[in-house]
C-alpha cells in the first residue's frame, strides 16, 4: 500500500475523541478490508444494501472504472467505526468539478457527530478548495444536524437542495388490513387488473433467492428487459455495459449470501415482467423493475408489484422500499414516504459555490413567487438526464 493510494490523518475531533482516517485511493486494496468492512456494517445500527462491501466495490468497477475516489476509514484505537466513499467529479456531470461526492447514509457504528467532525477534520485541514457532496440524505438524518458546528468552524458555506421522495410500505399489519388501509378505487383497480390478466392468460409467479435458481431467473429477466421501453432507450440489462455487469455480478452475490429477491410473472409460460430486489435486516428493496410493452394493456408490472408486496408480508418482512422517483401508482400504495435531500459544503473563498448558495437561496425563491413556470422547465429538464450516482437506483440529481 503505497504512500500514494493512501495517507493517514489522525486528529483530535469533539468530545476529547481520537479518530485515526485512513483515505484509500486505489479500489484494488478494498478486497483486503473485506471483513473489516462486513463486520462494521454487522455492528452498524442504521444500514442499507448501498452500504454494503459488494454494493461499493461492484459499482466503483462497473460505473467508476479509472476515475479517482477518495474512500475514509475511521479508526478508534484498533476498531473500525466508519466507512465513507467519496467520488471525485472531473466532469461536473454529478456535481461541480472537483467536488468529493457522497451517496446515501453514512456507515458507521461510533458517535455521528465525532464521524462527522473527522471527516471535515481531514478534507479540510488546509487552505486549498473544499466541495463536498453528501447526496440522497434522509430529511431526518442525525449527520446533518452534526455537520452544522464543524462546518463552522472551517467557514464552510451550505447549500441544501431537495431530492427525491422515496415511497415505503411499512408493515405492521397483515395482508388484509392492509388492503383495507387502501383507497376503494386502488383496491378496485388491483382486482380487476389481475382478474382480466387471468381471463386470458394462465399466470404463474416464481421468487427467486438462492444461487440455484439465479441463472434461470436472470436468463428470463434478460427476456423481459428485450422486450421493455428501456431496450429502446438503451437502458436495458441486455446490453454489454455497465448496467448488465453490475446488476449480474451483484444479484449473482446476493443469491449466494440468500439476500436476492427477484420476482417473475409469467403469462402462458412467457415472461413478462420482473422485480429485481435485495433483502437486507427484514427490509425488502426493489433495485429494479421491467414489464414486456407487449403485454403492456394487461398491466404485468402491477400484477407483479402487488404479488411481491402480498409476499413481503406473508415472510414477515418490516418494510417494503419501492425506490425510484415517487410514480402516482407508488404513491397509492405506499404507507410512508421518506424524503431525502442533496447537501453541499464549500469554502467560501469559491466564487461558483457562492454563486450557487445565491441562486438557493435569494434568486431561485425570487422565481418561484413571480415566474414558477420557468422552475418547472428546469426541474423537468434536469430529470431527462439521468446520471447513474453511487447509491439507491433511481435517486437522479
């Protein structure tokens, strides 16, 4: 491990605490932190799949192939209590150049505000430029109540910016309470959509979740990704990119770790629709969903959706995460929704920052009240181009 992939800052952070961070640069010494970080999410009190070892490590090599990343390990004494991938941004397609971009939670098993205090401590224990991204941060999140003193301390300037809104079931009751808790017309739609599926076609669902039937389902959700809208936009798991090699390798681990969760429906032994999802502390996460435009009139990925969701609590799951932007057919659904937001820490001295904190905060509400159709134009223009960001599928800057 070289000087140059790595350097060590220990520091002197709240409360009397010594954190030691560790900052690796180079993706080909993760594998020996395997267990180290395995261990840590186990201890974690508030983690998720995109927190995980196989989670990072295949989306660094499938989308981040030869870019920089700056990754943190915290250390107190000789335990590991945190870990924090950054990404380092040279083409401002996620974030301004030269920001260090986060994605989602932070991992970590020790003090929030002394992890947070650590992490400015290193990045900004100089006078050169400072941007750091924390993006898809839940609205309620602890760290962002803790960044508040240290970013004080080094005259940090803020910008906050909404993001996505995540739709939740949480189940605290049965199957059929459920449905109850449901609008009459939701309730209506879903029995008549699957009653006209049946009329015309034999239906069978299948779960798969161990490595056993992985090759078989994986074959039959390549089928139904052919066949889907996101063939034409070139979107598809069918293609030989980025998207293919990460959802193989990583549902592939998933099955053999028994985490996988991928749903099937099939019409007179067709494929026609299918939930890619992970299981992870009793919560089930649906990455990715796909139906066959074929068979688009018979509704298959609602069909679908409702099966999985009818599965969830009969396996006694605590929550299922739709992901993903929050559709109208989501939303009907769902029993919560967590909201998530973008966070950007700057030096002041950064005249782009500056002039982004300006637009948040005095020219973007000057709009809103007097010309919120340009707003919406922008907000919509923005959504057209997504951008694949280390974190949860489907949360777009």
């Amino acid at each position: 491990m070289t000087e140059a992939n790595m350097c060590i800052n220990t520091g002197k952070v709240s409360q009397g605490a010594v954190l030691r961070v560790k900052e690796i640069r180079d993706p080909r010494i993760l594998p020996s932190l395997r267990q180290e970080w395995s261990d840590l999410q186990a201890r974690a009190p508030e983690t998720d799949p995109f927190q995980s070892y196989d989670w990072v490590s295949l989306w660094l090599r499938s989308y981040w192939a030869d870019r920089p990343i700056r990754i943190l390990f915290l250390w107190q004494g000789a335990s590991l209590i945190g870990i924090v991938p950054f990404l380092v941004e040279e083409s401002s397609q996620i974030w301004c150049r030269g920001s260090l971009v986060h994605k989602a939670r932070l991992l970590h098993a020790g003090d929030t505000a002394q992890v947070m205090a650590a992490i400015l401590n290193h990045f900004c224990d100089n006078s050169g430029p400072v941007r750091i991204a924390f993006i898809g941060i839940p609205r309620d999140a602890l760290m962002l109540k803790c960044l508040h003193r240290p970013a004080r301390r080094y005259r940090l300037g803020q910008v906050c910016l909404s993001g996505s809104r995540s739709p939740i079931v949480t189940i605290q009751t049965d199957w059929d309470t459920y449905l109850q808790s449901l609008s009459r017309h939701v309730r209506h739609e879903m029995h008549r959509k699957e009653r006209r599926a049946r009329r015309q076609f034999q239906i069978r669902f299948l779960r798969a979740s161990v490595l056993e039937d992985w090759s078989r389902a994986m074959r039959d959700v390549l089928q139904v990704e052919r066949q889907s809208w996101k063939e034409g936009a070139h979107i598809s798991l069918t293609a030989q990119g980025p998207h293919r090699r990460f959802y193989m390798s990583y549902t592939r681990r998933c099955a053999a770790a028994g985490t996988l969760g991928v749903y099937l429906l099939y019409m007179d032994s067709y494929p026609v629709a299918h939930i890619i999802g992970v299981v992870h502390r009793g919560t089930y996460y649906a990455l990715r969903t796909s139906y066959d435009v074929r068979f688009g009139a018979f509704s298959p990925g609602t069909i679908l959706m409702e099966y999985a969701l009818k599965d969830s609590f009969a396996r006694g799951f605590s929550a299922f995460h739709f992901l993903g932007g929050g559709s109208r057919w989501k939303r009907e659904l769902a029993t919560a929704c967590e909201e998530h937001c973008h966070l950007c820490l700057f030096r002041k001295n950064l005249l782009k920052c500056k002039w982004c904190m300006y637009k948040r905060n005095h020219f973007k509400p000057f709009l809103q009240r007097h010309a919120p159709g340009v707003i919406r134009l922008y907000e919509n223009c923005i959504r057209m181009a997504p951008t694949p960001v280390l974190g949860p599928p489907g949360d777009l800057l």
